[in-house]
C-alpha cells in the first residue's frame, strides 16, 4: 500500500508576526536510515562562513514525498509564471 501525504481541508492559519520568512542560498542536507535534516543557512556576507538559520527533520518517506511535491509544484509554477498557487 502506498502511503500519501494527508491533505490538509480547511484554512491554514499564519500569524505572519511570529513566522518570519528567512531567505537561504545555501542547504546542507544529513541523510541517514533513520531520517532527512535539512539545514537552511546564509553566507555572511564578506567571509566564507555560513550560518545556520533553521533546520527541519523528517523521516525518509516524507522527505521522499516531500521532494516528489515540490518538484511537481517547481515544474508547474515555471509553467504558469508564477509561484505561491497551491496545485493539486
């Protein structure tokens, strides 16, 4: 049986004052049997460090759904122009 993402029916709320939007250029990725983190960082500007700026886990399987998703929704939204429309 194959396993889905469930959908979420309904509103998604956001309280935009406590969930900023941190913009990364670069990604470092851990993979192992257990488990995906991702870890999102910025280069600081004028050096060659970068600094981690958040970091989120999940099991392989939603991070194979995870990828299958969001490259359909890269693919689509590169299509149309535009990006941020949900697709189903």
């Amino acid at each position: 049986m194959e396993n889905k993402q469930p959908v979420v029916q309904g509103n998604v709320n956001i309280n935009m004052d406590a969930t900023p939007v941190y913009y990364t250029d670069v990604i470092f990725w851990n993979i192992s049997p257990h488990g995906v983190v991702l870890n999102f960082g910025q280069v600081i500007m004028g050096s060659n460090q970068v600094k981690i700026i958040t970091r989120v886990g999940m099991s392989r399987e939603h991070a194979k759904i995870f990828m299958a998703g969001f490259s359909k929704n890269m693919v689509l939204t590169e299509a149309q122009g535009q990006t941020g429309k949900p697709v189903s």
